[in-house]
C-alpha cells in the first residue's frame, strides 16, 4: 500500500489556505458592483429585445405569410411567402440585424472607453 501513501493529502492546509483568499473576495463585492451588473444586464437585454423586435416588425412590413385570413396569398397587400419561407426570411432579417447592433454596441463602447476599434489597431 505505499500507493496509498502518496495519494495522502492535507486538506486541513488546502482549507486554511483557500479561507482567507474566500473572504477577501467576498469582502471586495459591494452594492455599487451589484448594482452596475444589474444595470448592465438591463441594458443588454433591453437592446437585445429591441433588435429582435426591429427585425421582426421589418420583415411583417414588407411580407406576410399566406394562410386563410389572406386567401392563401391572393388577397394580400404584401408578398405573400409559405410559413418555412417566412421562418427563414425571419431568422436571416434578425440574425443579420442583431449582428448590425453587436457590431455598433461594440464600435460605441471602445470609443467610450477612449480605443481605437478593433479593425484600425
């Protein structure tokens, strides 16, 4: 069993170890740490929801999709697509809109932070 010898550990010293970095960084957390991750987070979800919501709201202005209401396409105002069609017109307008958004949010938050963007560095 010498094996076992050298799988022997001393977690009392892991432990006394590990407590104090613990401490300190629960100490460093404060309400105005909290409070700007709160306010961060609603930000980022708030300008989430609204790129999902323009692409939505674009793509219902220029198609719509056929069914009984629209005759199946004959009385519709609009271009009339089938509902994969219009699924797949939805997911590309809101994937190439919510990139547009990724791409301005990250531009304006370097230029606040005083760097250049990360394509003239």
């Amino acid at each position: 069993m010498a094996s076992d010898k050298n799988l022997d550990y001393d977690y009392n010293g892991l432990y006394s170890q590990l407590k104090p970095a613990m401490f300190v960084r629960l100490k460093s957390i404060t309400m105005s740490k909290i409070a700007k991750f709160i306010a961060g987070e609603a930000l980022n979800l708030s300008v989430g929801y609204l790129a999902g919501l323009s692409a939505s709201m674009l793509v219902n202005k220029f198609f719509v999709k056929k069914g009984l209401v629209n005759l199946w396409g004959l009385a519709a105002k609009r271009d009339a697509l089938k509902k994969d069609t219009y699924e797949w017109v939805m997911f590309i307008a809101s994937y190439l809109i919510g990139l547009i958004v990724m791409i301005l949010v990250n531009y304006l938050l370097q230029r606040l932070r005083n760097q250049k963007p990360a394509e003239q560095a």
